[in-house]
C-alpha cells in the first residue's frame, strides 16, 4: 500500500468514524429528549398525586355527606315519580310551562343510578334561567347533561327549552 493510498485509507476512516459518531451522538440527544419529556410527565403526575392525597380529607368528607343524603334507589317507577315530582314542584313555582314530560332510559354508573326525564317547556328567559337554577341546587340531586334554549316561534318574548334531566339515587349494596 502506498502512501496515496494509506491517506485515502485514512481519510475514509476519518469519514466513517465521523458518521458514526454523529449517528450515535445522534440517538444518544433522541433518547435524553424522550427521557427529558418522560421526567416532566412524572412530574405533573407526581404534583398531581400530591394534590390530591392533600385534599384526601375532602373527598372523605364528600363521601360521607353523598353516602348520607343522596336518596336510596328503591325501584324505576318510584325514582321516575320522584323526578316528576321535583320538575313539577319547581315549574310551579317559577311560571314555566310544561309541554312535555317523557321519561327515558335510566343511566347506570354501577354504584349510583338515575332516573332520566326528556322535559320541554316554555317561558320568559328571565323565569327559564331562576328555574334552572333552582332546580340543579344539590341536595336534588339533579344534573342537566344535555340542554338546548331556542327562542319560541309562536311567542317571541318567552323561549323554549329541551333538557335532559338526571335526578341520581344512591343504590342499595346487594
């Protein structure tokens, strides 16, 4: 081998090392890029767990309070009475008029249930929103998954709304 030859020898030696290392450098800044995302995401689970073994107090708290005053789920009819009852009670104390009460499959989350009402009804905005409000306070134990408020074509001072009303029982252990 000549010394041409051992220069370009050389040389191509230089050039493949080269390569390599800039591949490995390469892969080595990769992996510390997704080991650096991982240690963030550790970090906000790790805050958030912190957070919440603070407020373990609370959530017992709640707990207790749902345990003692959510109403016992008896059977469907019953339930669906009760929601009935409380929709009625509410309408008439704040001037909103009932078009349609249908009652709908009950929803089941395993240890809650809730009996479920389609509810239509018409009213001044200002009567629809009081109504609203004082039908979701808690201890009814109510929730409103779904809701749609159009102005109402006969009568264009009232508006019409279309709810779906959830009252929740807590189930008796079998």
């Amino acid at each position: 081998m000549n010394t041409r030859e051992k220069k370009l020898f050389i040389g191509l030696l230089v050039v493949l090392l080269g390569g390599i290392a800039y591949l490995g450098f390469d892969h080595l800044h990769n992996w510390k890029r997704r080991l650096d995302a991982e240690e963030r995401k550790l970090g906000v689970t790790e805050a958030e767990v912190t957070d919440m073994m603070k407020q373990e107090t609370l959530w017992k708290e709640r707990s207790a309070w749902l345990a003692g005053a959510e109403p016992a789920y008896g059977n469907r009819k019953d339930a669906e009475l009760a929601l009935i009852q409380l929709v009625e009670d509410s309408t008439g104390r704040h001037t909103v008029t009932v078009t349609k009460k249908q009652p709908t499959e009950p929803v089941d989350l395993g240890d809650m249930i809730a009996a479920t009402m389609l509810v239509e009804a018409k009213a001044d905005l200002e009567k629809m929103m009081e109504w609203l409000h004082d039908l979701q306070k808690p201890p009814a134990f109510l929730s409103i998954p779904t809701l749609r408020l159009l102005p109402d074509q006969e009568d264009t001072a009232k508006v019409s709304i279309s709810i779906n009303v959830q009252k929740w029982f807590r189930k008796n252990p079998s």
